[in-house]
C-alpha cells in the first residue's frame, strides 16, 4: 500500500494524482494497475505513468466509470495498491521526434518527453486545455490545438519518429497520414484489463501479427503492425 | 497447524488452493509475484486441439459484485502448449491440470490423447507432466461445443465417454451451472467413469449498451463470475457433493479463506480461485495464510474434519 500525497481536480472531471514512494524503476508509457477499495468493483483500473520525482508517482487520469470515479473521491494521506509497472512503454528513440496526444490521451506523455531530447510536443483537446505549462521545459516546440484536430498542426513527414497517445480514431488517422512515409509511429492502446499481467487475455487487440495483449505486448504498438479495421471492430 | 492435505483420484495436494481456467495463464505470470509452489494445483487456460483466436470487440464488463468475460477460448493449442508451455510446468510443483475444450467430440478425444502421450513419454524421461485433464464442456462464449456439451447432460455423456476412453490421466469434468440439471449432469459424469467434477463455470449473461441498443459483446452473452455468483455456486456444489461419491473442485466467487472453508464444509475436496486472481495479485498466497490462521481460530485440525459438514 502505498499514501496518496495529493490528489487534485484539475478541472472538470481531469484529476492529478501523486503518490508517495519510490518509482524510479518505471519506464516511459509503462501503467500501473490502481485499486483503493475491497471486492467492488472488482477489477483495479490500469493508469499510465504521468510523472515520475525523486519520492513520488503521478497519475493525470479522467473521470469515465466508477473506479475513477471512486479515484477521484481519495485525498491526501489516504492508501492506495499500485501494482507495476506494468506493460512495454515507448521505445528510447532519438532524431527528430513528435510527440502527439489527444485529450487525456496526453497522459502518458510527460514522463515520456522528460526522457526524450526535446521533442516537438502536440496536444489537442476537444474544449479546454490543461496542464500544457508543465509539457514546456521539455519540448523543443509546442503546440496546443483546442477544438480542431492536432494532427492538422503537423507533418509527419518531418519527422524520424511520432508517438502517439490519444482516442482511438485520432490514433487511427495519425496511423493513415503516416502511412508510406519513413516516420516510425508508435501508439498507445488503451483497452478494459482485467489482470493486467498476461493472463487473463481479455485485452486482445488484433495486431498484422494476430492477437496481441495490450498489457504485456503493449500498451504502446508500432502503428503499422495495428489492424486498425479489427482494432476499431475491438 | 491444521493439515490441509487433499487428494483426488489419488494425487496428493498439498492444500486445497487450485487456479481456476483462465484465471491464471500457465501461471508463468503469476510466478512473478509470488511463489506459486505454494499452490494446490493449477489449471491452465483452456486448451483446444488447433490454435484460436479468441472473441472480437469487447471481452470484460464489470457487474455489480462481479465480472463478465467473452475471451472465447483464445489459446496458442494444445501442440504449442507442450512444446512452449510445459518447460515452465516441467519447473513447478503444484497438481498440473490441462483445461481441455473443444468444438466436438473428435477434437476432445484428439487432444486427450495427446495430453496422454505427452504425460506418457515425460514420465519416461523423470520429468514432471500434466497430472490431469479437467475436460471443459461450460464454457458459453463459443458458438460451437464448449457449453453447448454442457447444457444437456446425454449430449454431454457421449464426450465424456470418448474421453474416458482415450485418457489414462485422471479425468476432471468441469460442470456448467447453466446445465439443465446440474446433479443428473455430475451423476453422469460419474457413471462414465470421470474422477472428479469441478464447479461451477461462468454464469450466462449479458450486457446491453443502451446508446447502442445491443449487446456490449460480440457473442451477445458472456460469463459471469465473481462475489455475486458465490451463494449460487455453493448451493450447486452442496447440491452434486452430497449425490456423489467422487471429489468436486468447488468454486464460484471465492475471495477469502473464509469462503474456501463455505466450499469444503459444502462437500467440496478442493477448490478453485478464479476472479480473485484478477482483484489480488498474490491472492493464492494470501488465501493460503488466511485459510492455516482461520483453521487455527476456528479449531480445525484437518479439513476431513468439515468436508461435507453442512450437509
């Protein structure tokens, strides 16, 4: 069990956790599998790594079910089980990098830019922007599209690398706007777990390769091996 | 400290904690986060002749105290399993049991009798091999066979004969609670000659997305397990145990030591531990410590002491 240190809304239904200990061990688009309650729900909610300090964890996650629901209810000093890291994150990949994030698709995305050599940085959002300050110290440009696509804003071809983490249409269309091009596109999938080890197979996505966890072959796949018909189908 | 030894068709247990079909992948997983020679037994993902793919769209939904699945049987084959899988099973301990499924009669009886050549040969060899067979004819998220053999019990008998037949191992027939009579079902099982029956498998249910205005999965149903089914699956168990004169694996929603000895005083010889995997990674291990505290404070020496108890 590890102590929530601070636990804020960021603005309508957009929380930041931080919990206290030590995750230097965690990886860039790795998660970890959340819980703070007994047998209901029954299944722990898998969270992407925000940030990661010296003594302390941060999760930036969206209000959508009863378990974030039950996330955002905890404060300060209250316990909660992290399990992980979990998953294969994103590649340590340098040259021209992009990194692209829709929504709260964005998440995983710091952690990932504070590892990176400063990378160019694209986030959208449906109708308000947050936390896009703290993307600034470790981005060579960054560019923040409210309202329209933020895939708009940019070039793929300009680039030696794209990851992307956000819904999965927008996924889908930064995969088909890469297409041809030399980019290497990673994406993030996100899928309902239920282990989020490997075992219980429930979050299958189709990959060229046949099926595919996204907990443990995951969350983070090469653009071009996704079958983004089977995968939109999933 | 009280004895939690079981024994099924004459293979020792060392405590009646075993990891229900596709709760526990091969265990290699689970390995990861604690030691799983602490385990009674495991029982692997369910295993079909030819490799398969598994369900389209949505697998999980959660329910009130529980969980709906719709993998479909998703597994790398029988032949891959014993080429890959056993070389971990070959390291471990625990009681090994091959979850066996199929779409008809053949494919079962052709993987029975690979499992039991397989088993044949490593024995040969000193190596450790499937203990085993827990034929699965309730899984109700395929289209073809799995449930469909686990609803009428004179269908069922016809494959559990042919099995019988093929398999020297000891033979485990995993029951569905969605049989029509579920005591005629394990009456039969062991009339064919079956060793064992493990209940119950997932419920039959179902979800629908109203903004859709269908099912949330691809297959319309999909199996509940979890808490919510507990009082159900005991009742079953207390029900078969009591007709039969073979073991049963109960399970159903067992979540704490506390509900293992529900199961065993309802006449259960071991039982399994499904969902719970999912809520608690080490959940063998701490259901293990739970269960030796819970017969200390309960003054049970032995759990022949209570099998059955409650009849």
């Amino acid at each position: 069990m590890y102590t929530i240190l601070s636990n804020e809304r960021i603005c309508a239904g957009i929380y930041l956790m931080t919990v206290e200990g030590q995750f230097q061990e965690a990886c860039m688009g790795q998660f970890y599998m959340l819980r703070a309650w007994n047998d209901v729900p029954v299944l722990s909610r898998p969270i992407s790594i925000y940030n990661v300090e010296n003594n302390s964890i941060q999760f930036l996650y969206k209000m959508a079910g009863e378990g974030t629901r039950l996330l955002a209810k905890l404060h300060e000093g209250d316990s909660i089980q992290l399990e992980g890291p979990l998953g294969h994150g994103f590649p340590d990949v340098k040259g021209r990098v992009a990194l692209i994030g829709g929504g709260i698709g964005m998440a995983p995305l710091l952690y990932t830019a504070k590892q990176l050599d400063k990378p160019d940085i694209y986030l959208g959002f449906q109708d308000q922007s947050y936390l896009t300050e703290a993307f600034e110290p470790y981005s060579n440009k960054l560019v923040v599209q409210i309202g329209g696509s933020v895939l708009d804003d940019l070039d793929p071809s300009s680039y030696e690398y794209a990851l992307v983490c956000g819904p999965l249409g927008m996924m889908k269309e930064a995969a088909l706007r890469a297409e041809g091009l030399n980019t290497k596109m990673y994406v993030s999938l996100e899928k309902r777990m239920a282990c989020g080890i490997g075992a219980c197979y429930v979050c299958s996505v189709l990959n060229k390769n046949g099926h595919r966890k996204v907990c443990t072959d995951g969350p983070v796949f090469l653009a071009e091996e996704v079958d983004w018909h089977g995968q939109l189908s999933l | 400290m009280g004895s939690l030894a079981c024994n099924i068709a004459g293979i020792p247990f060392i405590n009646p904690i075993v990891m229900a079909s596709g709760t526990f992948g091969f265990g290699q997983e689970y390995a990861k986060q604690y030691d799983i020679n602490k385990l009674g037994g495991i029982s692997s993902k369910g295993l079909t002749l030819e490799p398969r793919a598994g369900n389209s769209g949505t697998r999980v939904w959660e329910t009130a105290g529980g969980m709906m699945n719709s993998v479909g049987l998703e597994n790398p084959g029988i032949d891959a399993f014993l080429t890959e899988e056993m070389k971990f099973w070959e390291t471990i301990e625990p009681v090994k049991i091959v979850n066996l499924g199929g779409s008809n009669i053949e494919e079962y009886v052709l993987g029975a009798l690979k499992i039991t050549k397989d088993t044949g040969e490593r024995r040969k060899d000193h190596l450790r091999a499937v203990d085993m067979i827990e034929l699965n004819i309730s899984c109700p998220n395929v289209k073809e066979g799995g449930m469909a053999f686990g609803i009428k019990t004179n269908v069922a008998r016809e494959v559990i004969r042919e099995v019988r037949q093929a398999t020297s191992l000891p033979l485990a027939v995993k029951l569905s609670p969605n049989a029509e009579n579920i005591v005629e079902m394990a009456v039969m099982c062991e009339q064919e000659g079956a060793d064992c029956v493990s209940l119950v498998n997932t419920f039959s249910g179902m979800k629908i997305d109203i903004h859709n205005r269908r099912s949330v999965f691809s297959n319309i149903y999909a199996g509940l397990s979890g808490p919510a089914i507990k009082p159900i699956a005991l009742r079953m168990v207390h029900q078969v145990a009591r007709q039969l004169s073979i073991p049963v694996m109960g399970m159903g929603g067992i979540t704490s030591a506390a509900d293992i000895i529900e199961f065993i005083m309802a006449g259960a010889e071991v039982v399994q531990v499904g969902t719970y995997n999912f809520m608690n990674l080490r959940a063998g291990e701490e259901l293990l410590a739970g269960l030796q505290s819970l017969m200390l404070q309960e003054n049970i020496s032995s759990l022949d002491e209570i099998r059955g108890i409650s009849y």
